[in-house]
C-alpha cells in the first residue's frame, strides 16, 4: 500500500508496525525511479507494508525534522520510530533485507 501523507497525517502513519517513508520531490529525476522500484517491485514483493511518499517541497517541516539533505531518501520506521535510514536510490532487495531484520 502507497499513500501520499502530509504533515499533519505523518505521525498517525507511522506509529504502527513497519513504515517506509519516501521523501521525494517531483522535479527530482533520481525520486521517480526510486517510486518506479517501490510501486513495481517493492509493493508487490510485500503488500503488507504500508508505503509512505512525502514531497518535501510541500512538507519542509518534516523534511527538516528528519535531516534530509539529498533526495530520494527513505526512512524505515517501526512503532513510530526512527530504525533504518537510505539515502539514494535504493534496490528493492536491499530494503527487503532491512525490513525484515527490523
């Protein structure tokens, strides 16, 4: 499942189980093919993860809260906090393997 979240939405998102966050921004070529990778191999290789895509453009708050200085970057969380970091674009095989050792 892949949702698009807002700030006010974000903490509500991620405080139960497994959560990857993407920060992404349309204009940013590197963010479409890591969405490519979560929509097409990501998602069907684990439906039971909840996907959460954050545009940084519209969310600067939350972009800050969390250090992002490069985009794509992907942020794993488990119970609300904060346990894996990416920052580039990532394999679908790599982030299977941290998901799972969370």
């Amino acid at each position: 499942m892949i949702i698009d979240i807002n700030e006010k939405d974000f903490d509500a998102a991620i405080a139960e189980g497994v959560v990857l966050v993407d920060f992404w921004a349309t204009w940013c070529g590197p963010c479409k093919m890591q969405g490519a990778i979560l929509e097409s191999k990501l998602a069907p290789m684990k439906p039971e993860l909840k996907i959460v895509k954050v545009d940084i453009d519209s969310n600067l708050i939350l972009a800050q809260k969390f250090g992002i200085m490069s985009i794509p970057a992907l942020r794993i969380f488990k119970n609300g906090n904060l346990v894996k970091s990416f920052d580039g674009v990532t394999k679908a095989e790599e982030l299977i393997a941290a998901i799972e050792s969370v």
